[in-house]
C-alpha cells in the first residue's frame, strides 16, 4: 500500500465543515491502495465536537496526534470571555456585538500571528515528523489551510526530504473573506502574501475546492490549480419518501454558521411576505440549525419572525440527512463579501444530495449558482434583489442525478487518487 501523510488541523472527535472533506478523503482513499497518515493536534480549540464522525477513520489510518498551544486562553481573558466558551472563526459573534477588546484582539490576530494562531506548532511539528519520516517514509505529504500554519509544516518538511506535496486550500488566504477585518499594517499584508506565494510556488500540486477559487490561486501563484469541489457522503444520507402531514408547517432549514456576511435582508423580507401572504395557507417555519451571529437575531426582530424563527444549536452529523430531505425548502445563504463568487460551502452538496429544492442568496454567476444549475437542483437569488418565495419552488422535477453523483465523496476519492497517483 501506498503512503499518504495529512496535515490537518481539524479531525475528530472535532467537528464542522473543517472536518469533513479530509475525513471523507481518508475514508475512502485506502480502496484505492492507499495508506493514509494522519497528523492532527491532540488538543485543539473545536468550536463543536461530534464523536460519530470517528467512525469514518477507516482501520488502515493511522491518526499521530500532538500536543498544540494556542493562545485562546490569553484572548478569552483578554475580551473578557468564559474559558469554556468556544473561539469561533470568521467573526461570528453569538451572544454580544464586538466591543474596543475585541477589536485590538482581531488587530494582534492579523499582525502578530502570522499566518494564523497556530503557528507555534509550526516549528515542533517539523521536528516531530522530521524524526517520524525518518523511520516512517511515506510517498506524498498532504497540507489542508485554513489554518494554512499547515502547509508552513509541510513547506519545512519538502525541503528535507522532497517528498511529493500537495497544498489543499479549502478556502483562500489573502483572499479569504474577512481578511479585510485583519487591521493588518503593510509590513504584516505583505508577510501574508509573500508566506502565500512560497506556498503556491513550492508546491508540487496545488488543490482547491472551486472555480473560482483556482482561478485566484493560480493569478497568485503563476501555476495551474487543480479543482476537487467537496461532496456528500452516501452512507450519511439514509434518504428514504418522506410523506408529509396535511396541514404540516412550510418548513425552510439553513444549516451550519450564519455570520453576519450571511445574513441577507431580503431573504427576511422574503419570509416576512410568505407569512403575510393571505393566498399561503400554510405555517411557516425557519430553522437555524448551528451558531449565529448576534446580527442574525437582531435582523429576526426586526422582522417581527421571532415566532416564525427557531435556533437549533449544533446537530450530531449522522441526523443531517433527516433535516435536510424532511425540510420544504433549503437555504443557502452565501457571504456576501469581495470572494463570493468563489464560495463552494461544503452544504451545498448534501444539500443537492437530499433532492429537497434549494434557495439560495449570492452570486448569480457565481460557482455555487453553476452547481446548482447544472444539477437542476434551486435557484439563486443575488444579494439585495427582493424576491418572493413561490410554494412552486418545493420540487425538483427535472433534477439531474447523474450530475449529482458526481459531487459523491466515493467519486471524489477516485479523482483525488489520480493525483496522487501521478506524483509517484
């Protein structure tokens, strides 16, 4: 069997999006005579935690776990936060609006820890996997960012020992959506940049999740990126003909993080309409299942749907695919920043996987639109276009499952294993 090292940050029993793509990755890639290799920290800062997904690790992985520091604990006394509460990325704020704190927090974040908080474990993992490669050889190396402290390791290691590398970005760096909230100076912008380029230079293959998002990364780098979009997992959608009660309530379910780039006026004015129309005879009901920003609840309010509206805290990912084909309509709210175009979110696909039709609010000629129209699966609305949501929209005849398969994580596997295959 071959041998494939993976530097990733997040692994079980952590849980979310972060998780995902490389556990369906590893679950898969020994049916293709490949060994993989795990180094993960034995201790991160997950903002959930979801032990069924463990049981993805296939028998043949073998998972090497370290000791990491991060300096959570110094920004939670800092901004004045509960030590168990969770660091959540990409600004999402639950509970409060960010006060002066917080904002000199995000400013040392953005300048000090470069490129993230998880470079102090830069240097002790080089050494760790320096000694274990030694006696341990393997024949390509994988990094996955964000944190993209992970391909600085796997940097390090390439130039000891030249082994193949493949550099995963599962979302941009310098282009990534809030790195204009870094407050960075130009000394720290231009270090960002120039760590991005060694990156996408010193690479043997680059890879990325979108179109869009390659296209960027190869302006960056002057380089071909290769695409391997995310995808669903058979085995985790038990999909089975749900028949609806009479009278039952027109249920609309997001899933996973809503930040506050997420959070699109004219999706609440939409639903505001629905439920005022006199011509729908039907409850309705929005579910917001995982963390929301402050500003999620505030824009609920001032729509008056705080009966219309539920908050679901976190749901174990093996009860994901009862949510998704039990929902009337699937929301697919997109952030609404300078790279949106790019945005491929991981949901999309179990969504597309459920057969239950989708809306979505973001570009319109953006990769998440192409999917779902190559796939005949939703529709796209553009940010700050109202619109109105038509019962009609709860179907999808015409779909294109051929299409939808593609996007499986077993198809996935296969597409991934030739590019291993050809590094070696």
């Amino acid at each position: 069997m071959k041998r494939v090292l993976i530097i990733s940050y997040y692994w079980p029993p952590s849980a979310g999006a972060g998780v995902q793509r490389w556990l369906k990755f590893t679950k898969y890639l020994p049916q293709h005579g490949w060994t993989p290799v795990v180094y993960t920290p034995e201790n991160p800062e997950a903002p959930a935690l979801d032990a069924s997904l463990e049981r993805d690790i296939p028998l043949q992985c073998e998972v090497i776990k370290q000791p990491i520091f991060e300096p959570y604990d110094l920004y939670k006394r800092f901004t004045g936060r509960q030590k168990e509460e969770k660091v959540n990325a990409g600004f999402l704020h639950e509970g409060r609006k960010p006060g002066g704190k917080d904002r000199i927090a995000v400013w040392i974040r953005g300048n000090l820890f470069i490129p993230d908080a998880r470079r102090f474990w830069v240097s002790a993992s080089v050494k760790y996997l320096a000694k274990y490669l030694e006696d341990h050889p393997v024949d390509v190396m994988v990094s996955t960012g964000p944190p993209h402290s992970m391909h600085l390791i796997a940097m390090a290691l390439k130039k000891r020992f030249s082994i193949p590398w493949v550099a995963d970005f599962r979302d941009p760096w310098t282009g990534i959506d809030f790195y204009d909230q870094l407050m960075l100076t130009r000394y720290a912008d231009r270090k960002h940049h120039r760590l991005e380029r060694k990156v996408l230079q010193g690479a043997d293959e680059v890879l990325t999740i979108g179109w869009e998002s390659a296209r960027q990364l190869q302006q960056l780098g002057g380089r071909p990126v290769a695409v391997i979009t995310n995808g669903f997992d058979e085995e985790d959608l038990t999909l089975q003909p749900l028949e609806r009660e009479e009278g039952a309530p027109f249920v609309i379910r997001h899933l996973g993080a809503m930040n506050r780039d997420r959070n699109h006026d004219n999706f609440w004015q939409a639903v505001r309409w629905l439920v005022e129309d006199p011509a729908f005879e039907r409850e309705v009901s929005v579910e917001l299942i995982g963390k929301n920003d402050v500003a999620v609840r505030d824009s609920v309010e001032r729509y008056g749907l705080e009966k219309v509206v539920q908050f679901v805290p976190y749901v174990a990912h093996e009860k994901v695919g009862t949510l998704l084909q039990s929902a009337d309509l699937l929301y697919l709210a997109l952030n609404n920043t300078a790279n949106a175009r790019g945005i491929l979110t991981g949901k999309l696909f179990e969504y597309l996987a459920s057969g239950t039709p989708i809306l979505g609010v973001g570009p319109v000629d953006g990769d998440a639109a192409k999917v779902l129209e190559q796939c005949h699966a939703g529709v796209m609305k553009a940010f700050g276009e109202p619109f109105h949501i038509h019962p009609s929209w709860a179907s999808r005849e015409g779909e294109k499952r051929d299409e939808i398969a593609s996007f499986s994580r077993r198809a996935l596997t296969g597409k991934l294993v030739e590019i291993l295959d050809s590094l070696i």
